[in-house]
C-alpha cells in the first residue's frame, strides 16, 4: 500500500514531532520494528564505511544499528535518512554487463535509500495505528495521541 505524502520535509518534521511525543514504552516497540528492516545493519555500516572512506572520524556515531536507531528516536532522524538520500558521497565506476554501458555510480546510496523506505513506512504505521487504537478505544487525550481527543466523551478532559 503506498501512502502519499511521506518522502516531503514536512513529513519528517510531523514524525519527528511524534516521536519526541511517544511514551518510554512505545518508542522502545517502535526500536523493535524498526530494527526488523533487512536493510538497518546496511546502511549503518554504509554510514561507517563512507566515514572511514573519507578520513573522518566521529566519536559520537553510534557503533551499532541498535544504538543508531536509539539515537535517532532519542534526537531525531536526520533529514538524509528519512529521505534515502546522502548529501555527500563517492563514486565509482560500475562495470559494462550486458547492453549496460560502465557508468559512474554512487557508492553507498542503494542501502540507504531502501532503509528510509522501510523507516517511513514502519513509523507511519506505527504512529497511525496508535492514534487509531486510542480514538477506537476513546483513550488518551488529543495531545497525548487521541486524535479525537474526547476520551469517555466528556468534552472537559
């Protein structure tokens, strides 16, 4: 199912907002979902490699996929992750096969991009189905995920 709307700047800030929003205990759910992706591992050690492959060295880079997706659920995730798209990497030549020419392809940009199309996903339905179960269930407030914001129909909660 595609929803329309996720890949925009505003989509990241409306998430990230949501995020930063989430009690202890659903971020630590939604840590469990999104270390399922196949693809987290990837592109955290892409992340690696294009710093090792550029001389640069951070010490606060998480040293695991675990303790990145921690990171960004504690600080945000970065605009270049939820996007699936580096600002900065380096090429390399892809070798002729077929009736496909060599041409210059970008290092470290496929693991990343897949990642984020999982991210998106997983956080959307994440955030949509908690606000769906609070406003079925009429619990939770409006600024604490009720999108109806009424819980047991009295209008002075």
């Amino acid at each position: 199912m595609k929803i329309a709307g996720l890949k925009n700047q505003s989509a990241w800030f409306r998430y990230n907002k949501a995020i930063r929003e989430l009690p202890t205990g659903d971020k630590a759910r939604l840590k469990t979902i999104i270390l399922a992706s196949d693809f987290v591992d990837l592109a955290h050690n892409d992340i690696l490699a294009l710093a090792a492959e550029v001389g640069v060295t951070s010490p606060d880079f998480p040293s695991s996929a675990t303790a990145w997706v921690e990171a960004m659920l504690s600080s945000g995730i970065p605009l270049q992750v939820w996007m699936g798209r580096l600002s900065f990497t380096t090429y390399a030549i892809v070798e002729a096969h077929g009736d496909v020419e060599a041409y210059w392809g970008g290092n470290y940009q496929n693991n990343i991009r897949y990642f984020a199309k999982d991210l998106r996903r997983m956080v959307m339905l994440f955030i949509k189905g908690i606000r769906a179960i609070n406003d079925l269930t009429n619990t939770q407030t409006l600024t604490s995920g009720n999108p109806g914001g009424l819980p047991d129909g009295n209008p002075e909660s």
